[in-house]
C-alpha cells in the first residue's frame, strides 16, 4: 500500500553524505522492532526528454521489512540562495522493486515485441515558495534493491546561453526510513510449532525457506483451540510479510485449517501470519507445521532433516542468532515453542511433475552486452510428451540496467506438416509447467509471466524486457498441435526451435536516430536512449514528431550555406589589405560550415573530423573574428617609437588566440567566453579612439559619413545577432534562428571592418622642418577614417 502527504518547515540544509542511523531496540506488543535510516545526497532535476535526463535513486530495503515510508524532500535554489522567485513546476517521482521504472510520461510508443513493467508513481506540488516534502509509504516492501526515478515536466526547449541569467534549480532528496521486525520464528518443514496467543496478542508471524524444485507449499493449522473455536486468519505471502489482500484463510470456515501455494518461488522466504479476529477474549492456543513437496517426487514430502548438501542453498540470515545450519543439528526449542517430527498427510497431485532444467551459458562482450549459450544449442529439440526448460541467470543490480532479449524462430521443416505451434513461457524465479494441455496462458493466481508462441505462419517471435528484475528467469518452451476443439499434445512430432537470449544495453542500438547513452548514479550503471530530428520512445522509433528527409536536409543546406555571407567581409579584408583578419573570416567560413553538416540530428550528416574537433574550431574561428575585426577598428597606429608599435597589433591576436583557446578548453559554452573578449577588445578601441579625439580636440572618426552608413549599422546588426542568440534561439527554430545568426554577424563584420590607408612611405619625401629632436608624422587621410584613401587628396602634416 502507498500513500503521499505535503508538508513544509523551515529551510535547512540538506545532508551532503550518506548516512545510517540506527534507532535503539522497541518492544512491541507481536514483537521486536528495529528502524533503519537511509539518505541520498541532493541533485538537481531536469526536464523529461527522455530517460536519460531523469536522476535516479539506488535504495536496498532489508529482509523481514515491516514498513517502508520515502520521505521526499524539494526545494530552489536560484544563484546560491533559495529559489523563491521560482515558478513552481510538478515534480514526478517513480518508484520500482528490483530494477528502474520503465516511464512514459509523453505517452508515446513502445517498439514492438516489447513489455513494460509496471510501477509506482506520484506527483509532488509545492506547500512552500521555496521548499515542499512528500510522503511514499509502502507496507511490507518487497525486500532488495528499490529504485526512485524524479524528473521535471517537459520545457520548451529553449536554448539560453549559459551564464546568462541565474537559473532556477530544482533539488530532489529522498529519505528512506525502514521498520523491520527482528527475530522472526522459522518454520522447518515436517515439524509442528506449538503456540499460545496471549490476549493481548493479536498476531504471531513465521517464515520458512522455499528451496528450488518445489512444486507445493502447505500451511496447516492444528489443534486450534479458542473461546470461540478456532478465531484465526491464515495468512501466506512470498518475500515478504502478509497484506491484507494476501492469500488468506479463515480457520472458523474451514477444518482442517490448511492454506496451499502451488508452484511457489525458488530460493525464497515465505511468510505465515497466523492473525487472531477482533474482540476474541482469552488465549488461543494452536500447531502451524509446513509442509514442501518436492516437484521430482510428487508423492514423496521434504523429510524433516534435509542432508547437509541441501542446506547449501539457504541463505545465510535462515534461522535466528546462532547460525543454525539444517543437518547439522535439531531445530532449537523455546520456552513457548515445542517442535517435534509428526506424519503430515501429503496429497498427490496427478501429472505434477518437474523437468530438468537446462542451464545457459553466461558469456559476457561488454558492459549490458551478455550473451547466453545453450549446451548443444542454438537448436532446441522441443518433444512431444514434456517440455523443455531453460534457465536464465541475471547477477543482482549489475545487469538490471539494460534490455533483456529472447528470440525464438521456428524450424518448419521440423513439423512434418502437422499443425504445431511452439508456446514459450517467461516467468521469474519459477518455471510455469502446467499439465493442462489446453493451457496456453502463462499467468497464474500468483504468479505472472511473458507469453510467446511459433508457428507454421509466424515462425518468429521475439520479446524485450526493458530494466528486468535479476535473478533466475526460467523459460519453458512446449508443443501443442491445434484442433477443431483447442489445442492438444502432439503425436511423435518433435519441433525444432533456434533459441537466441542476450542481454544488451538498448533495444535495437536506439536505431538511427538515436544513441544508446551509458549513464551512472553512485555505483549503478544503466543504460538509455536519447533520440532526435524529432523522434521519441523507448527506442527511439515513435516517429509523430519525426522530421522528414527534406526537412532534414532543408535545416542542414539553410546552417551550412548561411556561412557564405563571410565571403564579402574576406573580400573588403582582402582589398583593404587586412589579410591576417580575412584568414580568421576563412578558417571561421570553413569549420563553421562543416561543423553544422556534422551537428545535424538527423541522416543527412557529413563529418571531415571528429566532432569534438570540428566544434572547438567552429567556436573559436567565431570569437576569433570577433576579437581581429574589434582589434583592427582601434586602428593602433605608431605615436611614440615607429620600428616597435606596428608589431602591436600582432601580439594582441597572437595574446588573443592563446586565451581564447585556453577559455574553450576550459568551458566551450560559456558566457564569459564571448563577452570577456569582446570587453577587452572593446575597451582597447576605446581607449585608442579616446586618444586621438583628445589629441585632435574632435571625435573620432571625424566624418558623419563613417558613422551614419557604416559604424552604427554594423553595431544594430551585430545586436540585432546577439539578441537573436540570446533570448530567441530555441530547439524548434535553432536552424533558422541560427542561419540569420550567421547571416547578421558577417554582414555586421564588413560594415565594421575599417579601411586601410595607403602608407606614407609610398607618397614621396614629406617637407621636414628642424625642431626638438623629433618629429610627429600623422596621415590626415588615415585620420578620417575615409573609405577609398586613394580617391582623396593626400595631405601629411608634420609637426615637430
């Protein structure tokens, strides 16, 4: 059962390690009580794209668990502080025994031939402006690995440059606090517990280990004495204490008071709660005695002392403190307890019989690539009389996080022209053998299961399990001919079946638009698939969404040709002699282009390099042109020493690349990348300019003309292209968005991009006049800042 309740206090810091506490001793009325603390440090959430963008959370509640209660802790933070400007967005929480959650929350499409396992799930709504809790119990968990699956709602996809703004953070912690009763009496089968149930007791609970290659388990109530009869419910349930909707008997009902669990689990604890009705006074007195019956024997019952190589299946928490191991000595006695061997009548179940299981060879490729080899396989001889059971060993955690696969396809040229068809049935830590020939359902009472079936028609069938539960996954395959009234077993017709079983980390790779992402939490590892160009699901094959091949192709022509805009600003670079900075405007055109034909999401992709090349490139070839085009408008011209101040330019790029590739290296997508530059870039021009309008008592450049028709347009259309990547740029319109981006930016570059005046050098000797020692040259033509020097009259004052 599972509940959630709201809550909020105080702000408090949250814990930052992993911590365990534990609580002092309890006594309860039925019994001993212990409670565990678990924690998990905070993390931020994001929004649901895809289940590689959820964080994930690795609990493991133990054996004997009463009670498990999440305590669910959220809150903002927006630059450091809390967040309570925030807006409120729901938070999804998903809880799961034994493997992740296999999520859909944007309803769309599975790949075929695939089963999703079902799970818990909640939604938390914000008490506080900036804090909320939620409250997950579970009564009687499933004891082993929990998994919690958090996420936020989806976005839309807005793309902000980061540093930009302080965002909004949104934190999920979950708590874990467990109440596990300890000390818990064992049942040995063959043996009869004698019990007293005081007044004021209203339950005694007992477990008893289910070995493999048990086909039955009997409870039976004896002796049962009471004010009113016998007042007690019989209880039984695997793994884990009863519930109430647990397999239950009444005892007033039914004499004798027996309770049977046909095919019950392998290599599991099964819990007997022997529970007294409300309002019965007095004390009530009773035998529970357990009884297994071996599959192989089904007239034979477990004898009471099993041999010593049997108890080397038990798990080493059987029996209470001391370690009792079966075989080695009897079963210890209690003040309240007698236990001595008694005849339990057995009943025969005709046809009840196990089959050996065939084992599979584990032979491990690569991190969730696990291949399982059948002995004398691929091909399976599937006989007419039995069936034939497989046995699959998933190791705990490790291999959960991946995609279990099964394949069968049918031999048809086996069949001999009868009308077989080949049942296969999937079922976890018991193998599902029914002697009902009609039976073609794998599912019982308690126990469920995966159904697959060949044919003549349909010679092939295939099953996934996304996230599967480890342990021992048993697989029976069996032949049954059809009929005009169902199905009935076949007559010396043995069905051959190819058998394929493979564990891998995606379903189908993700296919093509898609990529199989390998991602961890702590220690646990799992896999995931983060699709694009639209496409969505599990395995990346919901196509709704999906972008077509013009689209694709439209998006990528529209990104890479926008790049050539950068050809007039080469060819004003190139005419006004500014070759170093048409060589940055070239590199910048060249790996622009080609790293937008490699950072499609779609087919139509062309990579010269690798990628991480190509981008690094691409951004700073962008903050390179930034930095000669600022560089060249400052027009550094020789005042002071004439032979040392023309190399000043040069350094300044040289300085400027180092620092620009040692910013990339250390973050590629941040702010300060292009704004740091840019700045300095800036504040250099600045100062030139400041200089020379003091120094000629005017602004400069002087003429109107270069401010109205090429300086302020360039500096709208540059903001223009800031503004546009800033705040406008989304996933939707990112390839025309980002196309104008190119567009705007090499547009703004050639308005901006000054001219060159021709050098004095070549104009002849200049009028000298004798004064202090020195004398000032300055080009009045280069002063003004003209577009075509050549066309104007050359006047050179010196001045001494």
């Amino acid at each position: 059962s599972g509940g959630m309740g709201g809550g909020g206090g105080a702000p408090q810091p949250p814990p930052q390690s992993f911590t365990l506490l534990r609580a002092p001793w309890v006594s309860f009325a039925d019994g001993l009580f212990v409670t565990d603390y678990f924690t998990r440090t905070p993390r931020k959430l994001s929004p649901y794209r895809s289940f590689a963008s959820i964080e994930l959370f690795h609990f493991h509640i133990p054996e004997d668990t009463v009670i498990a209660v999440w305590n669910l802790i959220t809150f903002k933070e927006q630059g450091g502080t809390f967040g309570d400007q925030c807006p409120d967005r729901s938070i999804t929480v998903y809880f799961r025994s034994g493997a992740p959650s296999v999520i859909n929350p944007l309803h769309t499409h599975f790949p075929r031939d695939t089963a999703v396992p079902g799970s818990f799930a909640l939604t938390l709504t914000w008490t506080l402006p900036n804090r909320t809790t939620g409250v997950f119990n579970v009564t009687s968990p499933l004891p082993g690995d929990w998994f919690l699956a958090a996420h936020l709602p989806k976005d839309e996809g807005k793309i902000s440059v980061k540093g930009l703004y302080e965002e909004c953070q949104y934190l999920f912690q979950p708590q874990l606090i467990v109440q596990r009763l300890v000390n818990i009496a064992v049942l040995y089968p063959g043996h009869v517990t004698e019990q007293s149930m005081a007044p004021h007791n209203r339950s005694c609970l007992y477990k008893v280990f289910v070995p493999s290659y048990t086909s039955r388990v009997l409870v039976e109530v004896l002796r049962c004495r009471g004010a009113e009869g016998c007042p007690l419910w019989l209880r039984v349930r695997a793994k884990a204490p009863p519930l109430h909707n647990s397999t239950t008997l009444d005892c007033r009902e039914h004499a004798p008071c027996q309770l049977a669990q046909e095919l019950p689990f392998w290599q599991h604890w099964y819990y007997v709660l022997v529970e007294k009705h409300p309002g019965v006074p007095g004390t009530v007195s009773f035998q529970v005695t357990v009884q297994l019956t071996d599959c192989s024997q089904p007239s034979l019952a477990r004898p009471p002392f099993l041999p010593s190589s049997a108890s080397m299946n038990m798990p080493h928490s059987f029996g209470s403190v001391g370690g009792l191991v079966l075989g080695d000595s009897p079963p210890p006695t209690s003040p309240n307890d007698t236990k001595h061997p008694v005849p339990v009548p057995v009943t025969s179940h005709a046809g009840e019989r196990c089959w050996p299981v065939r084992p599979t060879l584990r032979n491990e490729l690569d991190t969730f690539s696990v291949h399982f080899y059948i002995f004398f396989g691929p091909n399976v001889s599937v006989p007419p009389d039995r069936p034939a059971v497989f046995v699959i060993n998933l190791l705990p955690v490790l291999d959960s996080g991946g995609v279990l696969n099964l394949e069968l396809r049918l031999n048809v040229s086996s069949l001999c022209g009868e009308n077989v068809t080949v049942f296969g049935c999937l079922n976890h830590e018991v193998p599902l053998t029914s002697s009902d020939n009609t039976s073609v359902t794998c599912e019982t009472e308690s126990l469920a299961g995966f159904l697959l079936s060949v044919n003549a028609t349909a010679s092939l069938s295939r099953l996934r399990i996304p996230y599967p539960q480890t342990g021992s996954w048993y697989l029976s395959l069996r032949s049954l001919c059809a009929t005009e009234h169902g199905f009935e077993p076949c007559t010396n017709v043995t069905a051959e079946v190819y058998l394929r079983a493979y564990l891998s980390p995606c379903i189908n790779d993700c296919g093509i638009y898609g990529q199989c992402k390998l991602l961890r939490t702590n220690n646990y590892l799992y896999a995931a698939c983060e699709c694009k160009a639209g496409w969505n699901g599990w395995g990346c094959t919901d196509n709704a969404e999906a972008f077509s091949y013009g689209f694709q192709l439209l998006s990528t022509l529209l990104l890479c040709l926008s790049n050539v805009m950068f050809v007039p600003p080469v060819a004003i670079a190139v005419r006004s002699h500014y070759l170093l900075e048409a060589a940055v405007y070239i590199f910048t055109m060249f790996f622009s282009t080609f790293y937008h034909a490699c950072d499609q999401p779609g087919i139509v992709v062309f990579c010269i390099m690798e990628y991480d090349v190509l981008q690094f490139c691409d951004f700073l070839g962008s903050l390179m042109s930034v930095w000669v085009t600022v560089i060249a408008m400052a027009r550094l011209q020789p005042i002071i020493y004439p032979d040392a101040w023309p190399a000043a330019p040069q350094v300044l790029y040289l300085l400027g690349a180092m620092l620009l590739s040692m910013a990339l290296q250390m973050d590629r997508h941040g702010l300060w990348n292009l704004l740091g530059p840019s700045l300095f870039a800036l504040g250099i021009m600045a100062v030139a300019w400041t200089a020379r309008t003091i120094r000629r008592r005017h602004c400069y450049p002087p003429t109107w003309k270069r401010w109205a028709f090429y300086l302020c347009p360039g500096a709208l259309i540059a903001a223009a292209a800031v503004l546009l990547y800033a705040f406008v740029e989304t996933e939707e319109n990112y390839f025309y968005i980002h196309s104008i981006w190119h567009l705007l930016i090499a547009g703004s570059v050639g308005f901006l991009l000054p001219p060159r005046a021709k050098s004095s050098r070549r104009l002849g000797p200049l009028p000298r006049r004798k004064g202090c020692g020195y004398q000032l040259c300055v080009n009045e033509q280069e002063e003004l800042g003209l577009v075509d020097p050549a066309v104007a009259s050359i006047n050179s004052i010196c001045t001494s």
